[in-house]
C-alpha cells in the first residue's frame, strides 16, 4: 500500500496566513516593535488580573 502512496499526487499546501506572511516579509525593526507592543500589553492585562487574584488567594 504504502508503495502505491509514493506516486500518488501530493495535496497543495494551504496558503499562509496574515501572521505568518507578516514575520517572513516585515523588517527586523518593525518585528521588534510589534513583539515589544505586545509585551506591553500583556504586562498592563497582567497587572490588572494580578490584584484581583492576590484578594482571592487571601481570603481562603
């Protein structure tokens, strides 16, 4: 069976998408301040999330 597969027509592959295509073509400089915008936020939802769940934890 497996011999058969071999010259069997193989499947076209998914066109890429925006996120991917963006890391491949954007610039080295324009990666690095998306990455860092997006470490920002990140860390600003985190901080939010962080007081709510101390309160938790402190009152069991």
């Amino acid at each position: 069976m497996k011999l058969f597969n071999l010259f069997r027509k193989t499947e076209q592959k998914e066109k890429s998408g925006k996120f991917s295509d963006f890391f491949l073509h954007a610039s080295e400089r324009r990666k690095e301040e998306i990455l860092k915008e997006a470490a920002h936020k990140a860390n600003e939802e985190q901080r939010k999330v962080f007081p709510k769940s101390h309160l938790k934890t402190r009152a069991r």
